[in-house]
C-alpha cells in the first residue's frame, strides 16, 4: 500500500467518528479522543475503526480488545508499537505498527474513545493506567519515547551543495509553494491551515485555517494540493467524506483566494471555485485530489486519484462497488479564468500522481505510486493532446498486458493501448540497478521539480523526486525510499527511459520538494528515516539545500 492511500485516509475520514457514547460530563475527554484517534490511528485503522484487510487489524468489534489482558496489550501497543503475527477476529495480520508518540494523559483518551465506540466493550482509561504499564515498556517514560521520536541529524548533502535545517513544524504539512515577492514560501496543512514562512527570519505565520473556507457539514477536510498563481493567488484542493445514503460520498473542493494587491500582501480567505463528488472509494483506496498546477498553456491541471487498489469491486455496502468512476484515476484540465469550471480529462490509467510537472520543453511528467501487489511506481510521461491511457487498472509498470495484478483485475477494454512509463536505466531508484519501471515497488513517489540545462552537474536537466517510503513490511525487513532521486530522462527508440541517481538519502519521508530561486527545499513530513524501526509519528521539518558556486 503505498503512502498516499494512508494519508486519504487520515485526512478525510474524521467526519464518521461522531458515535462514541458518553455523559455531558466526558464530552470533553471524548472529543480530545476522537481528534487524536484521526490524527494518529485513522491513517492505517481507518476512521471506521474497521482497519484495512490484511494489512492492519480491525479496532471495531476487536476480539484483541475484549480478550484477557487486552487493556493492557491495547496501551503496550500505544506506547512501545506492535510487531509480528497478531490473529484478530480470526484473521491473521504480519506487519507493523509504531509507537504513537502521546502523553499518558493522551493515550487515556484516546484508548477510551476506542474503547467506547463501534460496539467495543467501553471501560475508560486514567492517565495514572498508561504510566503504570508504559513503566514496563520498551519506552518506560514518555520522554524516553520522545527522544527515541527526536530530529534525526541532517543528511549528507550531494556533492557542491549546502544543506541546512530551515524550519521544524509542529502540525503534519503535505505541499510548498514559493510566495510571489520570492522572500519566502507557503505551507499547506493536511486539514486545511496555510502558513507562510520567510526565508530570512523563519518566522512563521498562520494565513488561514479550514474553519475560515471548508464545510463543517461535509466531514473533515483533506487538503492534498496546493498551488500559488503568477498573480499570488492561492488555489487548494479539498476531499471530504460524508456519509450519505445509500453510499459514503467524497466531495472534492477546489477553493481559491482572491488576487492579493501586490506581491508583499498575504492572500484573503478562500471561497469555494469548484465542487464535484462520487461514491467514496473502497476501504482506504480513495486516493482523492490532490495536486494542482498552472500549465505552459494557462490551463490548471488537477490529478485526481484512484477509489481502489486495482479495479477491485469492494465488500462493504455503502462503498459505491462500481470500480473507478469517469473522473477518477485520471488528470483534469481546467479553465482558471472560468466562473463556472468544468472537468476535461486530459490523460487516464493514472493511479495517483502525487505531482507532476513540465521540463523545459513544455512536456508534462508525473510520478505515481502503485498498488499492493507488487509492480514498480510509475513515472508517465503525459500527452494532454492525445487522450492517452497509461494502464490503470488494466496493466501496471512494464508488466506486459496479459500479467494481471490480481484476479480481479478488469478485462482489457477492446482498442485500447497503453503507455508505458519511463523505464529505469539506473544505477538508483530500482532493487539492484534492474531495468524496469521508475521506481522501487512501494517506494512511494512524492513531491518532483524540474532542474533544467543550467542546474550543477551531474544533475542539469533531471527531475527530482522525493519518495515517501513504504508503509509495509517488505520482505527482509528492508525499507525503499525515503530518500530524493534525480530522474533524467531521455527519448530512445519510441521509449522514454531514465538514469537514475540518488540526490539525497536517509530522509524523515520527503512528501513535497519545491525550487525557489538557486535553492531547493524539502518537506519532510515526518521524522524516522525508515520503517523497520518502529518509531512513532510526529511532524517534520523542511530541509534547504544551496549549490556552493553556481546558480541556476
């Protein structure tokens, strides 16, 4: 499962957790329990509490919860993390959970919101119960585990660059956009608050929050894209999951702010510019929209995820069971100027393009992750004048038409050829070098930037692209990504392929790169630098790397 399924799911499941019974007089405890259970256990449990099949186990219902000793084996799980074969209402789970980096008082809540929702036992927590069995754990104080959960030290920068430490965050944010005057950039929270920070000083400022554009009544908003126009305009989009009768649906939003008056001025609120909706997608697959850009023509380009893994039909009865829908799995143009936009869809077969964007000859690229059976992450390259279809669900990477991904996988529409993505020349970005698709399985590629001609060898006309990391345990309990890769790519006899190098590596999972000027900056999402770990979550820090002497 790669990254960006997760963080869906994180972001834009809150709106269901509306069900945990208590008294006017825990009201309060209840709530701070739901608002920490969406933030740091919905991404792989689910905001239903019904978990992800075969991946991880169900909360809802959970004979793990009920069974002797479960309170305590529930906290052990919190505050050192789980790992091994754990058999829940029957079925058998192999993979890994980190410690969740909370306070006692915070795990309190949290596990009593648990355990007071979706039909579980009830029973609440005291802070004084977490301390007690947290004193018998690998971490036996939470500021134990919070050093284990400390800034790791910074990265070896490439060769004839500088590397630095610009700001550390204390909320998740998931895109970086650099502000009109080029003194400083904007960062876009996962539910919803923009912040602007200046180059010079590192202040940071709070612009706006969700509370200031998004609809309460349409569930808890996920933003996963954020775009900052010529005009210093600020353009968001948004998914919101509500459930609806007779199907959950997922509304997508893209709000814009009003054009500011000159280029020093912080943008207005956001108002709505466009909404849409469809049958929200099967258990954690809906990938939503997320990013959005200007193209060389003036058009605004919006990728919009897949609601599966692989064209699988679901099991659940208010999760619509039709597959992917016209407006899914795709990329959508736009017109910017219009006040009453529509939809074209300008590529489909894309599963989830976290990004994309142009090299200096106007070619659009976009790198997207794949599926849980086990083909390479994909970078396309995209012809919005051909209506192309680049595989998805049908056939994934390089694999050949007639390997399907899974039983379930759809029949291949008759007339219907596919592009294949740019294949992998090495000596990075693939197990051993091999030639293939991009990227490592699982590897999760993220945020990209176009270097072009005047950029420092050996890196002048390379993308970068930074990879997530898996979210799995993969086999040999080895991890992929979270790292940066330069991907330079080439036409070679009707082909796309790409040397690929790594740039910079042993990163905290770098979801968003952006190029300001001379200087290129990371978004670290989080902290750890690999999975196998265990090491629990907290929010990251955006990284600024220089070229010692040239300037591009």
């Amino acid at each position: 499962m790669s990254w960006a399924h997760l963080i869906g799911i994180r972001l834009c499941l809150a709106v269901i957790l509306g069900i945990a019974s208590a008294s006017a007089r825990d009201a309060e405890a209840v709530r701070r329990g739901r608002s920490l259970y969406v933030a740091h256990c919905a991404v792989c449990h689910q905001a239903t509490g019904r978990g992800t099949p075969g991946l991880y186990p169900p909360l809802a219902g959970s004979d793990y919860l009920t069974q002797p000793g479960g309170r305590t084996n529930a906290i052990l799980a919190v505050v050192q993390g789980l790992s091994g074969k754990l058999v829940v209402n029957g079925a058998t789970y192999d993979n890994q959970m980190p410690a969740v980096v909370l306070d006692d008082g915070q795990v309190a809540d949290v596990l009593s919101f648990v355990f007071g929702s979706w039909g579980n036992p009830g029973g609440e927590f005291q802070a004084s119960e977490i301390a007690q069995v947290r004193g018998s754990s690998r971490f036996p104080t939470f500021k134990a585990l919070s050093e284990a959960s400390s800034y790791p030290p910074l990265p070896m920068p490439p060769s004839g660059w500088e590397l630095r430490e610009h700001v550390r965050l204390n909320e998740f944010a998931v895109r970086m956009a650099p502000t009109p005057d080029g003194r400083g950039y904007y960062l876009l929270g996962q539910a919803g608050t923009l912040w602007r920070v200046e180059l010079g000083s590192r202040k940071i400022q709070t612009v706006f929050t969700a509370g200031d554009f998004t609809d309460p009544t349409l569930g808890s908003p996920g933003t996963l894209g954020m775009h900052c126009d010529a005009s210093g305009r600020i353009w968001i989009t948004c998914n919101q999951r509500q459930d609806s009768q007779p199907l959950a649906t997922n509304h997508v939003s893209i709000f814009r702010t009003p054009r500011p008056a000159n280029n020093r001025s912080l943008p207005g609120k956001p108002t709505l510019w466009f909404r849409t909706a469809y049958p929200y997608g099967i258990g954690p697959y809906n990938h939503g929209v997320s990013h959005l850009a200007m193209g060389p023509d003036r058009k605004l380009y919006v990728s919009s995820g897949s609601r599966t893994d692989g064209g699988e039909p679901g099991n659940e009865a208010n999760l619509g069971r039709m597959g992917e829908t016209d407006i899914t799995a795709c990329l959508w143009r736009m017109d910017p100027e219009s006040d009453a936009p529509s939809i074209e869809v300008v590529a489909r077969g894309i599963r989830n393009a976290w990004s994309f964007t142009w090299d200096d000859a106007g070619r659009m690229f976009s790198v997207s992750n794949g599926p849980d059976a086990h083909s390479g992450e994909e970078m396309d390259v995209i012809d919005v004048t051909a209506q192309q279809h680049h595989g998805f669900p049908y056939q994934f990477a390089d694999w050949p038409v007639e390997r399907k991904a899974y039983p379930h996988t759809p029949p291949t529409p008759s007339g219907v050829s596919f592009m294949h993505p740019v294949l992998n020349d090495g000596p990075d970005g693939t197990a051993a070098g091999s030639v293939g698709a991009t990227f490592d399985p699982h590897s999760s590629p993220a945020g990209m930037i176009w270097l072009g001609e005047r950029a420092p060898e050996p890196w002048r006309r390379s993308f970068l692209v930074g990879r997530f990391g898996n979210l799995l345990k993969l086999e040999g309990d080895r991890d992929v990504g979270f790292d940066v890769l330069a991907v330079q790519p080439a036409l070679e006899g009707g082909l796309w392929r790409a040397k690929v190098r790594t740039f910079l590596r042993g990163l905290g999972r770098p979801i968003d790169l952006m190029r300001l000027e001379n200087r290129v900056y990371v978004l670290e999402y989080t902290r750890p630098t690999d999975f196998r770990s265990g090491r629990g979550w907290l929010p990251g820090r955006v990284l600024e790397l220089t070229p010692k002497t040239s300037r591009f």
